[in-house]
C-alpha cells in the first residue's frame, strides 16, 4: 500500500511538473555547445508546412525547423530541428507524414523522422543555396531548386539522385507536382516556370508572361491548372495546365505576391504578399473575396490545413497566425520569431538585454526572470534601427535608424522623449559618454555629431571621413571619441573642443566593425575586412597586436569589463575569445547561422550575450 501510494504520489508530481517544463524550456533546445540559453526563435525564412494529418506546423526559420501543436487547446511548440549551418529555406512533409524534407542555404537537403526528430539523411550535391523543396504525392519522388539554377530529381527513400534538369537562367524559387506525380512545375528568378516530364526529365512547355521574378508556382487540386506569383509585376497568373495558355490575372495586391496556395477543395486561392495582407479570390472566376489584415510585416508563406479548416500564415513580423478558413477570424498566434539583429546591449545593472532589429523594433530581454522572454518590444523607427545604447544610469536608451534619425527613450515607461534630427544619412552608431553628458552618433553622411544627453542640442558636427561613419567609442574619461569608417580609417577627436587629434590608417581593407576602448583607456580594439582584429595605442596610435584566427570580416568587438577578455564576432558565424594580456586564443563559440552582429559581456563580466542576423541572442557562460 505505501509503494503503491509513493508511485501514485511520484506519478502526479511528474505529470503536474512536466507540462510546464515542457512550456518553457523551449529556449534551452538544441544549444550548441557552450551556450546556457537561447533568446528568441529566429526569423521565418521558409515556409510553413502542415503535416498530412493536420496536427502539426512546421516553421522554416533561421536556425532551424520548429515544430508546433496545432490540436484546438493544445497549441504550443513540440521541437527545434537544427543541424543544418544556414537558414533554412523551404520545408515538406512526406505524404506518409513519416518524414520531413528541408532545403537550407548550406547547400543541403536533409531528411527528418517526423516522430523522434532524428536527423536521417543528407542530400548533397547542390552548387549554392537550395531555395526549394517538395515531395510527389506518390511519395517516390522528392524535386529540389537550387541557385546553380537546377532542378534535381532524388528517390524519397534512398536519397540518391535520379536527374538534374537544366534550363533555367536563374535561382530556382519554387517547386510543384501535379497531383499524378507525373509533372514538375519549377518557378525561377529567370521569370519563367517550366514544365517537366517526372519519368523521363524532359521539359514539356515554358509559361512566360510574369514580368518580375516568380517567388511561388502551385498546381491545382484537380491538375488542370497551375498558379503563379511573382515579387516585382505584384500579379498572379493562372495557366491551362495542359496547354501552357494563360487564363486569367489577379491584381490587388500593392507589393510582392511571395507565396500562394490553393484550398484542398480547389475553390480558394489564398495569397501572402509583402503589402502586409492575405488575399482570397474565387479559384474559378478569380474574384476576389477577401483580405485579411493583422500582420505588422510581409507575408512570407500561406498554407491550408489538410482539412481546409485553417489556413496558417508566417510574417516577417515575428508571428504564425493560424485563421478560421470559414469565418476568417484569427484563431492562434505563434510568436518570438525575431527578425534579424542589429544590435544588443546590456543595460548597466545587468538585469535587461535590449536588442535591435530590422524591422525597427527594439525588445527588452529581463534576464534574470525565470523565463528570458522578451517582456516589451518598442516598434521605435520607419526603418531599420542600427544601433542602440543605454545611458550611463541606465534610464535612457538611445536607438539610431536608417530613417535619418536618433531617438530617446525612457527605459522604464517606454516612454519617447526625443528625437534628434540633422544627419541627412542613415545613423549607423550612437553611443554614450561615461560621464553621462554627452551622445555621439555616426552616419552615412561621413560626419559625427555630438548631442548634449541633458538638453538634446547639437554640440558638434565632427567631419573628416570620406565614407560612412559605422561604428563610434567614448574613452573612459569621455575626452576622447573614436570613430570608424568605410574609409578604411579611425579617428580620435577632442569631444571639448571637437578638433581632430590623430587619424590610425595602417587598415589593409575597409574598417567593417566596431571600434572599442578598453576599460582602462590604453588600447583600441578595431576589426576589419581582413579578417583580424588590431589593437593599437590609445596615447601614441602605433599597432600592439594582431589577433587572427576568424575565417571572414569582423562584425562585433568588446571587451570585457574589468579589460582582461576582448570577443570578436564575424562573418564566419563564430566569435572568438582572447586573453588581452598575453594575446592568447581562449575559445570559439560556434552555433549561429548567420553573422554575429553585435556582442556584450554582461556587467559581472561572467556572461557572453552574442547577437546574430539569425534572428537570436545565444547566452554563453565564460567564467
């Protein structure tokens, strides 16, 4: 009896823990190695794909392949598939639902068991990104596109290749069968769709009407027609299958056609569009029925569910919004799906992380919550923010856009308090003064400015650059400001007086990255095209160091806070840890599928936060 009550007991702990484990932990899959937490999902950069028995939603993202629970009440995240080293750019069920295909711009096709996740092959052989995949409805027979601008045949089971078709131009962007298996329908950037023989790899006809590049082609239902959607002509045409004619033009959409779909019934095209909405029109007589509106971004992918009950959407806003078919009334929404980052700082008590991204919001990260959710987001720009820095006292956080200008905020109301104007470029730096009294930002326009951080007034326009001005530091004692540009240079100005002091310029390639001082005030970190990051004499400008060991561009630097560590982020897709003293390589962090853009050692200087075009921040833990 007691054995029989501890079980029970046991039992009911596990299963009233087990839930919420599963809710929230959802930050802490597939880490690389090193890495304690992962903020955000990445940005959608493939479709989206319901599985054939309708309980399931796979997303394409930066990073990986989420998979999601879509049964009514039970809508949550299930599993991230990662592995592959780029962001991934096209998915597909199995018919079977067994397994699941997925195209990435590493080159690769792998094949996934829907149930466990495991990874089961590795199709190979692609020259350059793979843009598209999709199976036969027999199941026998998976197509990939790639951007060597061919189509490959393979065998669903064994993964070997059966037929490469050429005749494209340009990228191949979508792939479809008829519903016989017997056709292949492959849309390209060379403004055509071609069709081909499954069984003998011939091409069959070419539809040419589309004026811009074609970014979605789907068959109909009943084979008897073929749908296409271009970016550029913002049209979608419908064509006699059988005979190539075209049959009709759908127009209203005001920007880019990316994706379409037709509903199982063959009665409905659903289209997605960069102009932010989804479209319906009558597959028959091509009217159109009905827009829906709530995306804050492109529409990157629409797809209906095997039912046709649903119809589910991916935006670039972050967001899959999962709609009534019938009602089209919004039903759920999957979100975290941040776009690409720009930037991410620390605030100076070390409880938030804010990041930047390219849609013009900035997020705040509460790091020391038990879930590291993002807990406000700020849409603060018309246009990519570039840069961001909190105050000295932490109270303020100044963003900088390609909008042309710098904005204020207070960091606990979220309140605006200002928005400086003058640069007649895109602001790509700002930055603080220790001291807390003054704001510099750097702009396309090759000229510096600074801002008094109390009244808001322009102090000083620093000119002498040549080319964009990227990347700006404040010395400790805040009488110095280095500033970066394309022009291959640094340059030391006096913020009293404004006047140039000295000028580095013994740079090989252009100054891609940050310029950094460290804490003590001696050295200045730069990084560049090359490759490398030097360090230089603050006092007299001559090189210290050389570190090398990244294999493409620096994009990020810091140093750590009490000077001993500088980390270097690139384009390579790693950051690289040095000791400063001994110029010693202390680790590699790998695990990013795009460019570590922005890097920040936590204040007690025993964290790592790196920020990626991936879409995340990955928390790494170094002392």
């Amino acid at each position: 009896m007691n054995k029989l009550l501890f079980l029970t007991t046991l039992f009911l702990t596990f299963a009233l823990l087990l839930p919420n484990v599963h809710a929230q932990d959802y930050a802490k899959w597939s880490l690389p190695d090193g890495a304690i937490e992962r903020l955000g999902k990445g940005w959608i950069t493939g479709n989206i794909a319901f599985s054939p028995d309708g309980t399931r939603l796979a997303v394409g993202s930066a990073i990986g392949i989420w998979i999601c629970g879509v049964r009514p009440g039970k809508e949550k995240e299930l599993d991230l598939l990662t592995g592959h080293t780029g962001r991934v750019s096209s998915i597909a069920f199995s018919p079977d639902g067994t397994t699941l295909a997925s195209a990435s711009w590493d080159g690769t096709v792998r094949l996934w068991a829907v149930v466990t996740g495991q990874h089961k092959i590795t199709l190979s052989g692609q020259a350059g990104w793979v843009d598209a995949v999709v199976y036969s409805p027999d199941g026998r027979t998976l197509a990939t596109g790639s951007r060597d601008r061919a189509v490959r045949l393979w065998d669903a089971q064994t993964g070997q290749q059966k037929a490469t078709l050429k005749g494209h131009t340009d990228y191949v962007t979508s792939l479809a069968f008829s519903p016989d298996s017997r056709t292949l329908a492959s849309a390209s950037w060379d403004r055509t769709v071609r069709v081909w023989d499954t069984q003998t790899g011939k091409h069959r006809t070419t539809f040419s009407k589309h004026k811009g590049p074609l970014r979605s082609v789907v068959y109909s239902p009943n084979g008897k027609t073929v749908a296409t959607a271009s970016d550029k002509d913002q049209t979608l045409w419908l064509w006699d299958a059988h005979t190539g004619k075209p049959m009709t033009t759908l127009k209203g959409h005001t920007d880019g056609v990316y994706s379409l779909v037709y509903s199982p019934d063959g009665n409905t095209i659903a289209t997605g569009s960069w102009d932010k909405t989804v479209r319906l029109w009558d597959a028959q007589t091509g009217e159109h029925k009905k827009v829906l509106k709530g995306h804050a971004a492109g529409i990157r992918s629409v797809v209906y569910s095997p039912d046709g009950n649903t119809l589910a959407t991916g935006s670039l806003d972050g967001t899959v919004r999962l709609w009534d078919a019938q009602t089209e009334e919004r039903k759920t929404t999957f979100s975290g799906y941040t776009p690409w980052l720009t930037a991410i700082a620390y605030s100076p008590d070390g409880k938030t992380l804010a990041s930047s991204n390219a849609n013009g919001t900035v997020r705040f990260w509460e790091i020391h919550a038990r879930e590291n959710k993002a807990t406000r987001a700020w849409q603060t720009h018309t246009d990519i923010v570039s840069s961001i820095a909190y105050s000295a006292d932490g109270k303020m956080l100044a963003t900088g856009s390609y909008d042309k200008t710098v904005r204020l905020w207070d960091t606990q109301t979220g309140g605006h308090i200002a928005t400086l104007r003058g640069h007649t470029g895109a602001v790509r730096a700002v930055a603080y003064s220790a001291d807390g009294k003054m704001l510099a930002t750097g702009s396309r326009d090759k000229t510096v400015r600074l801002w008094d951080a109390q009244t808001r007034q322009q102090k000083a326009t620093l000119e002498g650059h040549t080319n964009y001005v990227i990347s700006l530091a404040f010395s400790p004692d805040s009488r110095t400001l280095a500033s970066a540009s394309w022009d291959r240079t640094v340059r030391l100005w006096d913020t009293q007086t404004g006047k140039h002091r000295t000028t580095f310029s013994e740079h090989k390639e252009s100054v891609k990255s940050v310029v950094v001082y460290s804490p003590d005030g001696d050295t200045i970190a730069t990084g560049n095209f090359d490759d490398v990051v030097q360090l230089w004499d603050a006092n007299t400008g001559k090189r210290i160091a050389t570190l090398s060991g990244h294999t493409d561009y620096i994009d990020s630097l810091a140093f750590s806070h009490d000077g001993t560590l500088i980390a270097a982020g690139s384009e390579d897709k790693t950051v690289r840890l040095w000791d400063v003293r001994t110029k010693t390589h202390l680790a590699t962090f790998s695990g990013h599928t795009e460019i570590v853009a922005s890097i920040a050692f936590s204040p007690d200087d025993t964290t790592l936060a790196t920020g990626s075009v991936d879409g995340t921040i990955l928390l790494w833990k170094i002392r």
